[in-house]
C-alpha cells in the first residue's frame, strides 16, 4: 500500500485519538480504531509479528522485513499513542477529577454512536447474530458490574498473565485494558512497581502483554477473515454492554487510594441523573454526548467520501 507523509500523518493523529481513549478508565483504545478504519489492519500488522519475519529479517535485511511487518504504518500509530499519553494523560485526569460528568457524556455520545458504526459494517442479520450480539452485550455488562479485586499476590506469574488479560481486552472496542487490570487487582501492584522501579515486575506485566497482544490479535484475524459478521456482531455488543461502564452519573460505593495518596471512587454504580447527589450538569451533558455522538457520524462520512 502507497501512502504519503500527510497519510501517515493522519493515521497518527488516529493514534493520539487511541491513546486519549486508554487514558480514560473504562474507554477502549480498540474503539477508536474501529471507528477511524483501522482495526483490521492494526490487527493484521500486530499478527506479522512471527517466524517468518524474523526469517525474512536475517535473509532479505531490515527494509524487506519492515515492510513485510507494516512498519511504517505501526510506527506513525504508536507515536501517536505515545505524543497522546504523555501530552494529554494529565489534561484527561484532571478533567476526571473535576468535569467527569462532562468528559464521561463526550464519551458515552461517542462510544454509542460507535455501535450504529459498527452494526453498519454487518451485511446480513439472522436469529444467530442477534444472540451474539446479546450475550456479548451481556457479558459486557456483567464485566462493569463486578466488584474489583484486592489482591496482595503480586508475584511474577500473577502479573504476567494480568498484562497478558489486559491487554487482549485493550484491543477489543468497548472493554478497557485498565478497568480489566483493577478487577484483576493487579492495578495497585502495578502501580507500585512502577513507583517502586521494581522493573522484574513491570517486565513480567510487559512480557505478558507482548504474548497476550500478539497471540490474541491473531485469534481476532482469523475470526474477521472467516468470520466477519459474527465477529462484529459480537463486538458490537461488548460496546452496548460497556456504555454502563461510561454512564456519566454514578453514585460511589467505596474508594481507593491511588499513587499520589489521594482518595479516588473505586466501586461506582450507574443512577438516573435526577436522583444524582449533586448537579447533574444536564443540559451541558447532553450538549457534549451529542457532540460525540456527531463526531462519530462525520467521520463515517468522511470515510466514506474519501
């Protein structure tokens, strides 16, 4: 595939998109992915990761195998992802902090207009995919609704298979790779080694995301290429059983003390905003959710134009 400069430009500002997503607990990096018309790609560019690369790299030299690998269009994405965590990672806290209403109705308008994106992709409805679709909405849902662990096994092989969990659920659009590690109870650990620079345990949590990313992306190839409508069916339903995750009004059942030492809501349970404890900032949530929710329909639309 030839691409320009402005080409890759765009596919990293695609990935500055995706990592503003994964800084926001409960919202999906692989959601924004499928939106912006890259998932199966990312997908397919993760799985040439293999043998055969590595053959091709000691045969045929790095430019054959980085173009065999996706190279260029990996790199433009991950730099992206990367600018994104750091340059936003504290503008996003801090509107959690203090706008989470506002910035959790920006999401849930952009997440839900993501299911009529993706229930668009599918190009034949039977009784089959209407199940799909429901259980993965149900199992969605039930993933939100369970209560976090608090686990003190920190050991190696805990975390591994942690990031390995984690991060198949990151690449999956509507499931947050985070909110999977605090249900794990593998957050706090995680966060304690990173402080701590227990650099074995954070190497065992990022061994276990390379194995978990690069052996599930190609479970997810092979389910789009044999599979496709009952894959998106499925997907879509993880999206509608996770906007629970994102309602923007919650009333906190307990909390947690995160890295800085302050007390942050852990267990949360999703209310009307008209029994909300507080001001529901109703007018300008649902201002911000139809902003989102447009975002997502312009897009299709530019996609579909270019």
């Amino acid at each position: 595939m030839n691409r320009t400069n402005k080409d890759y430009l765009v596919i990293a500002l695609k990935g500055i998109a995706m990592g503003a997503a994964d800084v926001v607990p409960g919202v999906s990096g692989g959601t924004i992915a499928f939106i912006s018309g890259i998932y199966e790609e990312l997908l397919g560019s993760i799985s040439n990761v293999n043998l055969d690369l590595f053959k091709t790299l000691k045969k045929e030299g790095f430019k054959v195998a980085w173009k065999q690998l996706n190279g260029n269009f990996l790199a433009s994405l991950f730099v992206g992802i990367f600018v994104s965590i750091v340059s936003l990672a504290k503008i996003i806290s801090w509107l959690l902090v203090h706008h989470p209403i506002l910035l959790w109705s920006f999401f849930f308008g952009l997440v839900l207009a993501s299911v009529i994106y993706i229930a668009k992709q599918v190009t034949k409805w039977n009784p089959l995919s209407f199940i799909l679709l429901i259980s993965g909405a149900v199992l969605a849902y039930y993933i939100t609704t369970l209560n976090p662990l608090i686990s003190e096994n920190a050991s190696q092989l805990f975390m591994f298979l942690a990031g390995a969990i984690a991060i198949c659920a990151m690449i999956l659009p509507g499931i947050s790779g985070s909110f999977i590690l605090v249900l794990l109870g593998a957050y706090k650990p995680l966060l304690a080694a990173i402080n701590n620079r227990d650099f074995t345990t954070i190497a065992a949590v990022g061994l276990g995301a390379i194995v978990g990313l690069l052996s599930f992306s190609r479970v997810l190839k092979f389910l789009f290429k044999h599979y496709k409508n009952y894959t998106l069916v499925v997907l879509a339903g993880f999206v509608i059983g996770s906007l629970n995750k994102i309602w923007p009004w919650k009333k906190v059942l307990t909390y947690r003390t995160n890295s800085h030492g302050e007390q942050v809501p852990f267990n949360e349970l999703s209310v009307s905003p008209f029994s909300f404890d507080g001001n529901p900032q109703l007018l300008y949530a649902v201002i911000l959710a139809v902003i989102g929710f447009s975002l997502i329909l312009l897009l299709e639309k530019l996609a579909v134009k270019k």
